[in-house]
C-alpha cells in the first residue's frame, strides 16, 4: 500500500468514525421509538449487498459497541475509575483497564442478544446455524442498546450515596426492564406468529437465562 492508497484509507475510517456521532443518536432515537419496526430493518439490511446495508443508521453490532462506549464513559465523567478496575480480588483482577471494562460489558449485554436470538431461532421452523442465528442477533443487538444504557446509569445511580439519585437509578432499571420486556414477548408474537401468552414464556425464559448467565460473569469479577 502506497502512501496515497494511506491517505484514501485513513480518509474513509476517519468520516465512518465521525459519522457515528450523527448517525448513532439518529439510531438510538429510532429504536426507542419503534423498536419492532427498527428489529425488522435490522434483518431486512442484511439480504441487501454490504456496500447499502445500514445507509442511514448504524450497523446493530456497531450500535452495541457505541452504547457500551457512551454509557461507560459517562460513568468515568461521574466517578472516575469503576469499582470492578479498582478491584483486585479474584477474576477482577484481569480487568485492570477500561478497554477489558468495556469487553467485559459486551460480554455481559451480548450475552441477553445471543440467548434471546437462539430461543427464537430455536422456536422457530428453521435448523439453528451462522445463516439463520444471525440476523436474529442483530435485532437483538438494537434491542438491547437502549436496556444496555438505561440498566447501566441504573445501577450507577443506584449505587450514589444521594437518595434522590438511587430513587432515578432504580426507576431507570426498573423502566429498562419493562421496555425490553415488552419489546421481547411483542418480538416472539410477530416472529413465530403466536399468542402474546406463549411470547411471555418464550421472552421470560430468555430474559432469565440471560441474567443468570450475566451474573454468573459478573459475580466472577467483583
């Protein structure tokens, strides 16, 4: 590669780099608004080439990652170094940065993305394999951002030492999980064309096994 084909390169990563800064509240406000219409985009873009996937939004795994990003360093602007970087004991003692941080969240958060996108999947009439788990996965992954970043400055305000703070902190967690909630039992209706009681079931059992996963994990570094 040439010193010019450099330049070519490097002037395409800076505008996609910049472009997230237009583009990933644009997708953020999508999602809030019509998280089922935004569920379904997700995996229509994928049947197109790659070079007009996603055009006037971010890509569902980039759309994780940004969130992850935005609400971890909102969290440093409030308190500086998290609790688990600050920790030694046990597994939290191979966190000792905040790019492992921030691993470690999507770990925790694709954790809920995978689970959910293998049970419909796996409900479904299709063999479970890459071709089918994926676009499922990226609906999750627009799914989830929005649970990802309320549950996150949840538990921060939560854990502030100001009433007032815990009070927003929990009404946040509480508001995170009725939305993803809601948007899951409507998901598994549409998607495997049954009742809005057997959705609950197949959203709950998911919702669950995603926690207990996502403990299990976090428990590990704390």
């Amino acid at each position: 590669m040439n010193f010019v084909q450099w330049l070519n390169s490097l002037d395409e990563l800076l505008y996609e780099l910049m472009s997230w800064f237009v583009f990933f509240p644009v997708t953020l406000w999508k999602v809030l608004r019509h998280p089922l219409a935004m569920m379904r985009y997700a995996e229509d873009q994928l049947k197109l080439d790659d070079d007009r996937q996603y055009r006037g939004t971010v890509s569902p795994p980039i759309m994780l990652v940004l969130t992850i990003v935005a609400e971890q360093a909102i969290g440093l602007a409030e308190d500086g170094t998290n609790p688990i970087v600050k920790s030694q004991h046990g597994l939290a003692s191979l966190v000792n940065d905040n790019t492992t941080l921030l691993l470690l969240h999507l770990v925790l958060f694709g954790t809920f993305a995978l689970v959910l996108a293998t049970g419909k999947v796996y409900r479904s009439s299709v063999d479970l394999d890459r071709d089918t788990l994926k676009p499922a996965f990226y609906a999750q992954c627009y799914a989830i951002s929005p649970f990802a970043l309320l549950v996150s400055l949840g538990v921060s305000g939560a854990m502030h030492s100001h009433g007032a703070v815990q009070l927003g902190g929990l009404t946040a967690i509480v508001a995170a999980f009725l939305f993803y909630g809601i948007v899951q039992v409507r998901w598994f209706s549409r998607e495997l064309n049954q009742s809005l009681i057997r959705s609950f079931v197949d959203a709950s059992v998911g919702m669950v096994a995603s926690i207990i996963v996502a403990l299990f994990i976090g428990r590990l570094f704390v």
